[in-house]
C-alpha cells in the first residue's frame, strides 16, 4: 500500500501541484481512507518528502548514468538526455502536442515556498548532481582530445547544466515536446559543433 501511495501522489503532484494534491484526493483515487495514508506516511509534509527524495534520486541516477557513459560522445549524451526526458513526458502527454506538467522537479520548484526544507533540498540537489556529472563529462571529453583544447569547458558546462535543469520548464511553457528537442538539437549544431574535433584514433588523447 505505501507505494502505491506514493506512486498516486507522484503523478498528481506532478498534475496538480502541492495544494491540490490533499489525503483527501489520494484516498480517494486509491479507494481508501485518509486514516490509511495517516498511518503509513503521518502528515502530507513528511509523504511529499518522501516522494520527492525517491523522485529525485532516480533522476540524478538516470542522469548520472548517461552522463558518466564514457562509450559515448558530448553529442550522443546530449541525444539520450533527449530520449530520457521524451519517455518521461509522454506518461503524462498522450502526443507531443500535450502541454501537461511531467517533471515532478519542475512542477514542485514552482512551489517552493510552500515545500518544507527536507523537500526543497531535494528539489536543489538535483542541479548540483547535474553541475558535478555534467562537468565530469566535459572533462573526460576534453581529456580524451573529442573537444579542442580552446574549447571553454566551464561555459560550457554552464550551459549544458541549466538546459538540462530546465528542460520541463521550456518543454510547458512552448507547448510542445518538439521545441525542447529542437532547442537540444541547436545546442549540438551551433555550440558542440565549434569545439568538438574530429576522431583521430587514440593519439587524440590529451598527454597527461
């Protein structure tokens, strides 16, 4: 019962935010009593947490793990972050014209006066996760000579981090998933382009 309460509070937070998100309508989509949610998760605070942490961290390892993929380019990450956040939208989106909320992360950022401290820890770590794995690849990238050594690795994970972070955000507010992936695909053409440098075996490798 406790994941299934918490599985039904995921998706409406993500729907509807924190205030319409009340024991009384979680009990009600589980055919339940709000005692039963009381008992499992004490107070709507403490099951927000929960399901904000839990949320968080599968998306910092979903990240993490595209991110640290040291077989793939700057470009094909950049790809499967794409895929990722497309799987992500159309759970909540029946066409790719659906201007339905499917980031919990983004949703709950937009209420973060309300969130208590645990919660909106959470939310903060996820940015800071993407800075760290997103800069380790740039690196390793830069290391491994697939970008040119003026390339300005900082700018660049500056970018990248808050297109990522972002990308619920502009996905709504443009109404589609299609503008999101265009805008990712622009960043690839205009930006990667630039820096990244054609393959030339291993002697590409940057001398340590």
């Amino acid at each position: 019962m406790q994941e299934k309460i918490k599985n039904v509070t995921r998706n409406l937070l993500i729907a509807h935010g924190y205030h319409k998100t009340t024991f009384g309508v979680i009990a009600k989509a589980l055919q339940i009593t709000t005692t039963n949610i009381h008992y499992h998760f004490g107070n709507k605070n403490h099951l927000v947490e929960i399901v904000v942490r839990e949320y968080v961290a599968e998306a910092k390892k979903n990240h993490s793990i595209i991110w640290l993929d040291t077989t793939t380019t700057l470009e094909q990450k950049v790809a499967q972050v794409v895929a990722y956040n497309y799987r992500l939208y159309r759970k909540y989106n029946l066409d790719d014209k659906g201007k339905h909320p499917w980031s919990l992360i983004g949703r709950l950022r937009l209420e973060s006066d309300v969130l208590s401290d645990a919660a909106c820890r959470s939310l903060a770590s996820f940015t800071e996760t993407m800075q760290e794995v997103i800069s380790q690849a740039v690196e390793y990238a830069w290391q491994q000579g697939q970008l040119k050594a003026d390339t300005p690795r900082q700018d660049l994970v500056f970018l990248l981090t808050n297109l990522v972070d972002s990308s619920s955000a502009f996905a709504q507010d443009a109404g589609s998933f299609a503008r999101l992936e265009q805008f990712f695909t622009s960043f690839s053409r205009v930006v990667l382009s630039v820096y990244t440098r054609e393959p030339h075996g291993s002697d590409a490798k940057r001398p340590e």
